[in-house]
C-alpha cells in the first residue's frame, strides 16, 4: 500500500535518452533505458498523482494509468516538457538529456569517401531544459526536481549542479556497472537546496523514485 500523498496532484516525469540525428541513420545518443524514469512514474501514480511521463526512446511499455508522450531529440523533449509542466505541481527530469547535437543534418546517408579522413561533426548547444523550468517555474508554488549521473567527485559535483541548474531537489547517482544506466538497480545521496543529504541504499529503482516523491509530498504540504 502506497501512501496516497500526491492524491490531486500533477505531476511530470521525464525518461530515457535523448538522440540527436545526424542522418537518416545515424545520431547521437546516451546509455539510458529509461527504467528509472518509469520507476518514478509508477510510483507516482500509486501514490494518487495524475502523471505525464515524457518518454525519449525506452521502447518500454505503457504503465498503467499514465499519460505517455514520446519523443526523440532534446527540442522535442523541451516542448514536450514546457507544455506539460504549465499545470505541474513537480517536473522531476530523470531523462538523460544531449548537452549538444550536430549542426547540420544530412539528409542522405553520410558516405565514407575512399582514402579522405572523415569530416568532424560539427555540435551546437541543446537547450537545458532543467535550468530553464527551474528559473520560469511554469505553476505557482512548483517543486522541480533534477538528476545528475556522476562518475567523479558525485557530492561535489552534485552540489556545484544543484546551484547552477536553481532546481529544489537533485539525485546524484553514481555511474556504475549494476546500478545506474540500463540497470535494475541503483543507489544514490537526493541533494536538497535547503542543504539536506537523503541517502538511499542500494536497491531497486522503485526504492529511490519512492524516497524521492516521498520529499516532493514534504515540500508540497
Ligand atoms: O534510464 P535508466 O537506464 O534507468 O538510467 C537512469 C539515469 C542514469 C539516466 C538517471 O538516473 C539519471 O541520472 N538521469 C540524468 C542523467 C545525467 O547525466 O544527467 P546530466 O548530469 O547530463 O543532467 C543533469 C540534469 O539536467 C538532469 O536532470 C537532466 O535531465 C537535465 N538536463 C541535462 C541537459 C539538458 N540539456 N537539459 C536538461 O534538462
């Protein structure tokens, strides 16, 4: 049994990886499954919110009871984000997001040219879509929450984030082979703005999404 503390809420999740195309096929893209996402969103919903997950390339299936909007690239991810997040008392951004894309998108595919090193591929900046909902704060009084995949220093990289992205809660996860991306798994320390540290032990992705709506519910009373 769930608690039913986000019963008449709203709330936002986003999952997965974003791509960035180079051609019609090839992009860039991220290790993220989406499962961490999709913990968030089912949890949610078992604790009453009515949930929107933004969904980037998981191929994973529908949950029960949640609004699922797919996307691809992290513009798309941005609209879909900024849409959703007008009548959102939470936006919590699990989505691993491409700082950067191609400048150009070829529209035949990129051939090799014989004997001629390759072309560099040229990135531009991709919108930061935590920063942004952070500092608009699309709905009165809303909680935004941000997630941050470290493989150094994961405190104080996760400190310095937290203040530069101006987002309320961030879960610092450490990258690594059984937990984090792709895994079951995963174990984090959730940062709050007002200085507290909530460490979740190693265990399954539910476990932490639960810790985390857990203090969203806190700071929304
Ligand atoms: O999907 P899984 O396989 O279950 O794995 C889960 C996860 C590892 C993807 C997840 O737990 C996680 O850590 N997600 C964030 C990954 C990450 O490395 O984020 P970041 O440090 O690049 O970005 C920090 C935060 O800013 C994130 O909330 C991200 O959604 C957001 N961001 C980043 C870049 C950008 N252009 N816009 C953003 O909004």
């Amino acid at each position: 049994e769930s608690p039913q503390d986000l019963a008449g809420r709203n709330v936002v999740v986003s999952a997965g990886g974003t791509r960035e195309p180079l051609d019609p096929v090839r992009f860039l893209g991220n290790r993220s499954s989406g499962k961490q996402g999709y913990a968030l969103a089912r949890t949610a919903a078992a604790r009453g919110a009515r949930v929107t997950l933004i969904a980037a390339n998981t191929g994973l299936p529908d949950p029960a009871g949640v609004e699922v909007i797919p996307v691809t690239t992290a513009v798309e991810l941005r609209e879909a984000v900024v849409a959703a997040a007008a009548e959102a008392d939470a936006v919590v951004m699990a989505a691993a997001v491409a700082d950067f894309r191609p400048a150009t998108y070829a529209a035949g595919k990129i051939k090799k040219k014989d004997g001629k090193e390759p072309d560099p591929i040229e990135l531009v900046r991709n919108p930061d879509i935590l920063a942004e909902i952070s500092a608009v704060r699309p709905s009165a009084g809303q909680l935004v929450v941000g997630f941050a995949a470290e493989t150094d220093d994961v405190l104080v990289n996760g400190r310095a984030k937290l203040r530069r992205k101006g987002c309320d809660l961030l879960v610092v996860n450490e990258v690594g082979e059984r937990k984090t991306f792709g895994a079951e798994e995963n174990e984090a320390v959730v940062l709050g703005a007002d200085g507290s540290e909530t460490p979740v032990p190693y265990g399954p992705k539910e476990d932490l999404a639960d810790t985390v709506w857990g203090l969203v519910a806190e700071r929304l009373s």
